[in-house]
C-alpha cells in the first residue's frame, strides 16, 4: 500500500510539474529557455543533448489529469502538444525532404507527423492533431492555436517558458497580443487596402467566430463572421494609425499560405 502511494504521489507531482510552475522552473521551462529564442529553436543542439528532453517527455504517457483544474489540464495538453513536436522534429534531424508541397527541411516532410504518428499522453494515444482537434476545443478558448509550436516559422511563435496553471491567462494574453505585432499572424497592406491574416483563422473558423465575432465594433456589421472575429481579436492591439485604416471598412481581408518552413534557429548565429 505504501509502495502504491508513493508511485501515486510521483505521479501527481510530475503531471502538475507539466501544468503549474508555482514560480519555480519546471524541467520543460528549463529546455525551453536552454533552447529557443524568439520562437525558432537550436534543433542541432537539442537533438546532441536530448537525454533529459526525452526524460522530461516520458512523464507524459503516465500522466494523471483528470482531478486537475481546468487550467492546469490545458497548461498541460499546450506543453504536451510543443514537447512532442520538438520531439518529432529532433527525432529526424536534419530534415531533408523531397516533397515538392513542403519546403526540404519542414516538419511537413515527415509522413504522418500530424494525422498519425502516434504518442501516449495521460494513458491515451494520441496523435497532434487528436490533441488540436478533439482536445483543445473543448476548452473554448481559440487562442490556444496561436500558442501551438507546430515546428513551423507561420505557426504561433514558441515561448521560452512552459505554460503554467497560475500564469495562464496572462500568458493566454500575450499570445493574443503577440498576433497584432507578428506578420505571419496579421498584416495591413495599405497600398492594395488588404488586411493579411493567418491561415490559422481560417483553420479554427468555427472556435474564432463563437469566442469573438460578436464583439466586433458595429461599424463591421456589414462583413463576414470569420472577420468580424480577427477585427475583434486584433484590432485592439494595434497601433492608432492602424486602427483608422480600419475603421475606413474599405480593405479586403484574405488568407495567407501557411509557411511550414522550420522555426530552426540552427546556423543563424546559434549554436
């Protein structure tokens, strides 16, 4: 019985280790901060010194999380979801694909490393897309797309710290805010009077209507649901000057192709 409470108690502490930081580093905060840097990632180094990432990772498949709060179950599918891409990246690096759909060194060039590879988290298996498609939306909060590493330079950009239970909404914030100033998530061309938008809006459509179309200002009545949303989401964050090209209502919006090229920060200066 004893021998039982103790594995039970290693359990809970490694799962929480995932969710909440309690302002101590966790294990995966100290990988992130070791290795990425404004979003792109020293792959070539993490993959020489993996011994520890892998430990970390290894947690996952014994995981308990179901008596967890709501915010400590999403910390951890985030930080599950960002530790099996960058497993899944180092697991074949260098990348060097033939696929003529995908630039040579994206994540894209690894069959399956979406739709079926699959990895054993909190007892269940899972592939990254059950977790973005099945997971997450259950949680009703679409900025959580923008907080997936998916091993891509369009993808949100990937903190250098975990996601924490106790930090989540102010991290869930900066995400949000992060959008207004990246250009793989919006853009203004005021010369073509476009506004250039992610393609993860459009992936997520149905999330980013429910959670924000209906607070678009009024003077946007007139457009679609899906821009009212990314009005709503980004507006807000932007600079004045930005606004008021705005509030002219005379732009397009349109979709821009993902880039799936990899967040690699190998050979650009780095390690």
């Amino acid at each position: 019985m004893k021998r039982a409470l103790a594995v039970l108690v290693l359990w809970t502490a490694a799962t929480t280790a995932w969710a909440q930081s309690e302002a101590r580093p966790t294990p995966f905060d100290q990988i992130l901060d070791l290795y990425v840097r404004d979003g792109l990632v020293y792959y070539r180094a993490l993959k020489i010194e993996r011994s520890g990432f892998d430990r970390v990772v290894d947690q996952l498949a014994a995981a308990r999380i179901a008596s967890l709060s709501r915010d400590e179950q999403l910390a951890f599918w985030l930080n599950a979801y960002n530790a099996l891409v960058l497993r899944t990246v180092i697991d074949r690096y260098p990348i060097d694909g033939k696929s003529t759909l995908y630039p040579a060194t994206s994540i894209r060039q690894i069959p399956g490393a979406f739709e079926t590879a699959r990895h054993m988290v909190a007892a269940r298996s899972l592939t990254l897309d059950d977790i973005e498609n099945t997971i997450l939306p259950e949680f009703h909060d679409p900025r959580v797309y923008f907080a997936l590493g998916r091993g891509a330079v369009g993808s949100g950009r990937l903190r250098s710290e975990a996601f924490a239970a106790d930090r989540l909404e102010a991290q869930l914030t900066e995400v949000a805010g992060e959008c207004a100033r990246r250009p793989e998530c919006v853009q203004l061309d005021r010369s073509a009077n476009l506004l250039l938008a992610s393609s993860i809006f459009s992936w997520r459509e149905r999330e980013f209507v429910a959670a924000y179309a209906g607070a678009a200002p009024a003077r946007f009545s007139s457009r679609s649901p899906i821009e009212r949303a990314i009005l709503a989401y980004v507006e807000p964050k932007l600079f004045g000057l930005e606004r008021e090209f705005l509030a002219r209502d005379a732009f397009d919006l349109k979709f821009v192709p993902f880039d799936w090229s990899l967040n690699d920060l190998t050979g650009r200066g780095g390690r």
